[in-house]
C-alpha cells in the first residue's frame, strides 16, 4: 500500500483515473480543492475552486465535468493555479439553500450522473435527488427522489445495471437499476445491499471486469466487494476509519485509489484523510469521458 504523503484531505472524494493523461484525479470537497496525481512522476498539485467540488469526471474534449454546490459545471485546469469553471446546468427550481451535488460519474456512454444532497446530514432531511446530465438534453428531472445522502454510483461493465447507495446512517442502502443503454433511463429499482446490520455505511464504488461492485466502508475502516448477485464476498481492510470513494485506475487498471475523511477520533489521527493507492488483486472497468 502506497500513502500520497504530501495530501491530506478533510473530505476526500472522487477519485478517477483519466488513461489519457496517465494521472488520477479527485476532490477536497470543504476545501473547494481540485487534486491530480501524474502516475509517471509521482507530482502531486491541487486547484481551488470558487465553490465546493464534489464529484469530478474527465472531459472529452479536456478539463474534468464537475457536481459542485449550484449546479453542473466544465472545468479547465491550466498549468498554473489558475481553475476556470463554466457553469453548464442547474435543476430549475435550484438546488435550494443548504444542498449541493455529492457523488457523480459518467455512464458507458459519456453520460455524467450525480446526485444532491441536504449538507448538515444531522438534519436527516430526504430531499436529495439524482440527476443525468448530457449535452444534447441538459439536466434531466429527478429520476429518484427521497434520498438522504446519495452515493454510490457505478455501472456495470455491459452498462445494464447502475448502482446507488445511501450512505446515510439512518438509510445504508445500495440499489440496482436496469439501465437503457440507448436513453440513459433506469428503471426497476430494487434493493442490491442492505447494509443496516454492517457497521460501515455504503460511500463510493467502482466496478471491477467481473462486475463486482466495489464500496467504501464508511465509519468501518474498509473497502467491501460484492458479487452482481448482491452477495459480500470480500473484505479489504484500509487504514483509515472512514474511506469515502474507491477507483481503479493505473496502466492496467489493477490500482485501486481509496480516498478518505478525517473523523476527528485519536485512533484515526494519522491516517484519517490519507489517499492510498494499493493493489487489491482485481482489475476495473476503463471509465468513458464524459461526451462533450
């Protein structure tokens, strides 16, 4: 297991591999920070955004699509410090006050999806929605509704099944969807994990080539996969007490970056929002650019 030394994130989300440039990707969401890693040279730097940046994606046409605290934006990234940030939708109504977008990622076909959420989660207030975002329909209407704290999103590797969780500790639940490849439609919602018995809360996922559906443990210290058929087949232990999101990335895709968020507890002073990088023995699915 390799730790990124130079990087301590208070709320670390989002990790994503772009092959393209060779260079990982996430996000500090309290500290409005873009982060990149060139896998080649091991240089790590961070951009600051004007609003919190929740969930991160890599653009066809370059710079990242980005879920951030009013809506849907493009990114640029220069070579400076400098982030440009061009806002692309928002739902109408707006997101209203307290919310933002939370965890994002492209489908198959180049389609972004992310979802909001209500930011104080002592509230418990449902009113977090999932949206599609592609550019010849902008921003969809709400495909699910009632969620506390959205998470979890992925796809299989065929693109006919998305997943989505609530990481919410009164929810800790993972859904499976079928998924109209065609029309970026999901439909027959159905319960994937019911992790109410676990003591870790469903976070971020990834897929790896044999479908199986990677998730943070959140508040248990742990990665957990589990088999298409919803059964928990493996645990990998992680250092840090609350991992957020996990990726697989890497030349051959069999890297899994795991970020995390301080917990403010002592047993977790030295490794809570830590990123790691470790070799978990499986390899992921390619994520596709977002389809500008």
């Amino acid at each position: 297991m390799e730790r990124l030394n130079d990087v301590s994130c208070k709320v670390g989300e989002s990790p994503t591999w772009h092959a393209g440039e060779g260079a990982w990707y996430w996000v500090d969401i309290p500290q409005q920070r873009v982060w990149r890693l060139d896998a080649a040279t091991g240089a790590t730097r961070y951009w600051v955004a004007d609003e919190m940046v929740a969930c991160v994606a890599p653009r066809s046409d370059g710079g990242l699509i980005a879920g951030m605290e009013t809506g849907i934006f493009a990114l640029e990234l220069d070579a400076c410090t400098a982030l440009a940030q061009r806002k692309l939708a928002a739902p109408a109504s707006g997101l209203g006050e307290g919310m933002r977008f939370n965890d994002g990622r492209c489908d198959r076909q180049g389609r972004f999806w992310s979802g909001t959420m209500f930011m104080d989660m002592a509230a418990a207030r449902a009113v977090g929605q999932l949206y599609r975002y592609d550019t010849a329909r902008g921003l969809s209407a709400p495909f699910v509704s009632e969620l506390l704290t959205q998470n979890g999103l992925a796809f299989s590797p065929d693109g006919r099944t998305m997943y989505l969780s609530d990481s919410h500790p009164a929810r800790r639940m993972v859904w499976a969807f079928d998924y109209d490849t065609t029309d970026g439609v999901p439909s027959n919602r159905r319960v994937f994990s019911d992790m109410t018995a676990m003591a870790g809360r469903p976070d971020g996922a990834a897929i790896d080539t044999d479908g199986c559906y990677w998730v943070c443990g959140n508040d248990d210290g742990c990665v957990l996969r589990f088999t298409p058929d919803g059964k928990l087949d493996r645990r990998l232990e992680v250092p840090m007490l609350k991992p957020a999101m996990c990726a697989f990335g890497g030349k051959n895709l069999d890297t899994l970056m795991v970020t995390s968020i301080i917990s403010g507890k002592p047993e977790d002073a030295e490794w809570g929002g830590a990123v790691v990088l470790l070799q978990p023995g499986a390899q992921g699915v390619a994520e596709t650019l977002f389809a500008a």
